[in-house]
C-alpha cells in the first residue's frame, strides 16, 4: 500500500470515527511505514503507535528501576531531580494504561475500539510531551551535587 492509499483509506476512517489528522499521526508515529494491505487498518495503526509507547515505557522502566542501565544513563539516573522523577511516573503510569488497554482490543478486536484507543494513543502522547522533553533536556546535562555538570576538556 502506498502513502497515497494509505492516506486515503485513512481519511475515510478518520471522518467516521473523528480521528486525528493524518499528518499528526503520521508525523508522531510513522504510521507511513504501514506497507502491507489490510482489512484491520485502524489496528495496523495502533500497533505502530504502540511501539512507540511500549520504548518509551520500557525506556522509563530503565531509568525507574536502573539495575543494569547502559552507562550513559548513570549520571543522570544518580541525580534524578523530585520534579524529573514526577514527570516520569506521570508519563510511565500513562503509557502502563494505554499498553493494558491495547491488550483488551488484542483478544476481542473492534473497529470502533481500536478507533477510540488510536485517539487516546495520540492524545495521551501529544499531553506528556512536554514533561519527555523536560526529561531529555536534563539528562543532557545532568546535576552532580545540586549542580548542573558541564562538559569541559582538560588537555
């Protein structure tokens, strides 16, 4: 299927279940890699958007329970602020309910429900945005001591 027919078959769904628009979708999920031809469109979609949310739940489960977190993690996740800990419970609790939900439509498969969780995958991820952003901006540069560690070259 190419992204013009994609793009089709998606716009008809849209209008009948008021779906995001294709772009949004597209540009927050790559739903554009979709190449196969499907009867079940709209769960081809949720899964693509899925996986982003399974990473980056995964991704937090890192940072949350660091047992064996990659090195580049490390001073970051020892300095882990109150405000970044928050944001990433808030983000990990909102990605948890979106990866059961998406089991529920995995054994009883609706159009209309997949629908309705493609809409909650989109918003849910356009709402913690920001708080992710946050995230990656601090561990760009993480505190060491209550201040920020910048790198320097001593040669």
């Amino acid at each position: 299927m190419g992204i013009k027919e994609l793009k089709n078959s998606y716009d008809l769904l849209a209008k009948k279940y008021k779906l995001p628009d294709f772009k949004e979708v597209n540009e927050n999920f790559e739903i554009e890699k979709i190449d196969k031809e499907s009867d079940i469109l709209l769960k081809a979609i949720r899964k693509t958007a899925m996986e982003k949310i399974i990473n980056s739940l995964g991704f937090l489960e890192m940072l949350l329970n660091p047992m064996n977190v990659p090195r580049m993690y490390m001073n970051y996740v020892r300095s882990i602020t109150t405000e970044d800990k928050k944001d990433i419970d808030k983000i990990y609790d909102s990605f948890s309910a979106l990866s059961l939900e998406a089991l529920g439509v995995e054994i009883d498969y609706s159009e209309k429900g997949e629908a309705e969780l493609i809409k909650k995958i989109f918003s849910t991820w356009v709402s913690v945005k920001p708080e992710f952003r946050r995230i990656l901006a601090n561990m760009k540069k993480p505190m060491v001591n209550g201040v920020k560690k910048e790198k320097s070259y001593f040669g």
